[in-house]
C-alpha cells in the first residue's frame, strides 16, 4: 500500500482527511497565486540552462522538453525538505487515483520517510509483505538493487507495485541486526479487512482496527453493536500496525469512545486552527479501555489514541508510534493529469501536542521482539488484558 491511499476528489469542495499515512486537504484546480517580489528570483536562469541542454548535450534524441519540465517541477518540491510534499506527473497521478477502488496490486505494505530514510510504516495484516517477514520499522536500503538514499515516497512507491505474481526484493535493515537481508516478495492483490473483534477471558472485547478506510465507519457500528448484545465490560483497542486512514473515519470512531463534543484533534495551519469534536452517542464512554500502539501506529491512528488519552486518560501500551502527523492538500495542476501534494497544516492532539515526526510515546512500554513472534506469543496483547482487567 506504501505511502498512497484511497483519495475521493469532489470538485468545488473543500474536505480534509487524513489518507493511510498522510492527512490530505482536497483542494480545488488551482492554488491562489504568490507573486515573487521583483529582483527576486532571476527566472532567466532556468532558461539558460534549459538552452545550454539544447545546445550541448551528446544526444539530442534523449532530450524530452515535458520530462524536463516535470523534473524541475519535482526539484521545486524536493527543495522544501518535506517528504510529503511532492509532485505527481500524469503516471504516478493515475497510479495514485487506482487506489479509489480499495485494492490494487502491491505487497501491501505502507512506506514512508523517518529521518531521510525510507522506513516500513507496518506491513498489512495478510498481505505479502508481512507474510514475508517484514516489520514495522524496518528501513529499506534497496529496491530491486536500486539504493534507496534520496528517493522520494512516490518514487519508491513506483518501484514497488507491480502485476499481482511478479516478484521484488527488498533490502532491509532491522534494529538489533549487524548485517542488511534481502527479502523476496510476490506481489499480489491487496484487500485489508477494516476491523475485527473477538471475546477475551469472557469480559473483554478485543477490538482489531486495521485501517481507518471508508468501510470502518458502518463496520464499526455493527461491531459495537455486536459487543453491546455480548457479556464485554471492557475493551483493548489494538491500533498496531494500523497506518491511519480518513479523518472523517476516525472521527467517527472516537463518537462511540468518547462524550458527544469533547476534542478529537486540532488542525494547526499557518494562519488558523480547526477543531474537529466527537459527535457519536458515546456507547462505550464509560467502558474500561486500553489501547495498543507501536511503530506501525500512525496518522489517524494516532489521532484516535490521543485523543483517548488528553480526553479519559486511557492508557498507551506497547511501542512509540510512528509520528505521521501533518496534512497535505492535493491540488491539480493546469494540465489536468496532474497535481502536487503539500503539506500546509500538523495534527495537534486535544492538549495540543504535535504529533509530526515525534508520535505517541506509550505509557507503559512492552516490547514484541522477532522470538516472540516466532514462539506465538504477544506479550503487548498480554500486558494490555492484565492492565484493562484492573481498571474499574
């Protein structure tokens, strides 16, 4: 899934999501116009150089005026230092706008960039990449034998998908290992349930979110419900390896955690902030809970955990989330087969902590290391079942 998810443009309209990873803002065809003071940027540069190519260049039949354009483009986005601003030209803006249909072809994992480097956010529950052994965390020196080191998201992302059966090797390197390992992937169709639930110890709903997509919001009404008719008195909510989703979504989610009104997140912008509140019936606001975050934990998903924690002082357990906490608005260009993508606002939690590159830090730290995931065991889930067990 990498670091590109499920976008719905409705035109003239202004709506702000958080999509898989990222916060988005759907913007309209074109941005206001900023007018550079004169003197200040010589533009006669560029043209300069662009006929010095023309002029000098060994072979004239690789010149191709559009991708020069789309390469300076692309240089302006990079120049900015944020991953996640960045331009799409017309092929990655169709790759990007396949994601509507709620599968594609891929390994099913969800990328991004923690200090420069490409990092594995979480590998999807049953997709190839976690099958393969990937892991929240894991940092991805190659693709394909291609080194990763300045690579953009979006190019990554390219290099990556593929036709459902082809394979890809990945390089990747792991906390706690002294060598890189080389990780042969098949490619297939991706399709990630939105949540799961099951009874534990009789009592205790165990509540799986695995992504905050379009489905969440009707699939979780129907679990509540489901747990409402069911012997539950208390609630572990596992975000792990969850890489966020819609806003929207979360939002409606936190409805049935929280009290009608109380603050979901904030949205900090240059010049303004937004305020978005819970606006369900709250049917589990006074229930017990506990919630489950580690390294895959993030953007929508830590929008919900923090706000459980500022609003009812509900315990983090497990590992420091990822720290994927700011908003790009998606905005097409004049050509109408592309756009870029910047980022123009942070998530705050209520208590107005960011969120951005520093993420949740868990209030009781349990480690899940490769034996135990071999062996079987979860000691996080274990941790989190004895601390919601005592709760009143």
């Amino acid at each position: 899934m990498d670091d590109k998810r499920s976008l719905k443009l409705i035109a003239g309209v202004v709506i702000v999501v958080a999509v898989f990873g990222a916060g988005f803002l759907f913007g309209k065809h074109s941005a206001p116009k900023v007018i550079p003071q004169p003197g200040s940027i010589n533009f006669s540069l560029f043209w300069d150089a662009y006929n010095k190519l023309h002029e000098n260049f060994i072979d004239p039949s690789k010149i191709n005026d559009q991708k020069i354009i789309y390469g300076a483009i692309e240089g302006m986005t990079k120049s900015l230092g944020d991953p996640y601003t960045d331009f799409f030209d017309p092929a990655q803006a169709k790759a990007f706008n396949q994601d509507l249909s709620g599968s594609f072809e891929g390994i099913g994992v969800e990328m991004g960039l923690k200090k420069g480097q490409l990092t594995v956010i979480a590998p999807l529950a049953g997709s190839p990449g976690e099958k393969a052994g990937l892991r929240s965390g894991d940092l991805v020196v190659k693709i394909n034998g291609k080194d990763t080191t300045d690579m953009s998201i979006d190019d990554a992302v390219t290099l990556i998908r593929g036709k459902k059966g082809t394979q890809i090797t990945l390089t990747v390197f792991r906390e706690g290992w002294s060598n890189v390992q080389d990780f042969s992937i098949t490619r297939d169709t991706i399709k990630v349930d939105s949540v799961k639930w099951q009874l534990k110890e009789g009592n205790i709903a165990y509540i799986n979110i695995l992504q905050f997509d379009q489905s969440l919001s009707a699939d979780f009404r129907k679990t509540v419900y489901e747990i409402m008719a069911s012997p539950a008195k208390r609630i572990v909510i596992d975000l792990r390896n969850n890489p966020g989703g819609y806003l929207e979504v979360a939002q409606d989610v936190a409805g049935w955690l929280l009290k009608t009104g109380s603050v979901v997140t904030v949205e900090a912008g240059k010049d303004e902030r937004q305020t978005y509140k819970a606006e369900g019936n709250g049917a589990f606001a006074d229930y017990p809970i506990v919630v489950l975050i580690n390294k895959g934990s993030a953007s929508a998903s830590e929008i919900l955990a923090g706000a459980l924690r500022d609003d009812r002082g509900i315990q983090l357990i497990g590992e420091k989330s990822f720290g994927k906490g700011s908003v790009q608005e998606v905005i097409n260009l004049t050509d109408g087969s592309s756009f870029l993508k910047i980022t123009v606002a942070k998530w705050l939690t209520p208590k107005g902590n960011s969120i951005s590159e520093v993420g949740l830090t868990p209030d009781i730290k349990v480690d899940l290391t490769d034996d135990d995931i071999k062996a079987g065991k979860d000691p996080q889930l274990d941790k989190a079942i004895e601390i919601v067990k005592g709760l009143k």
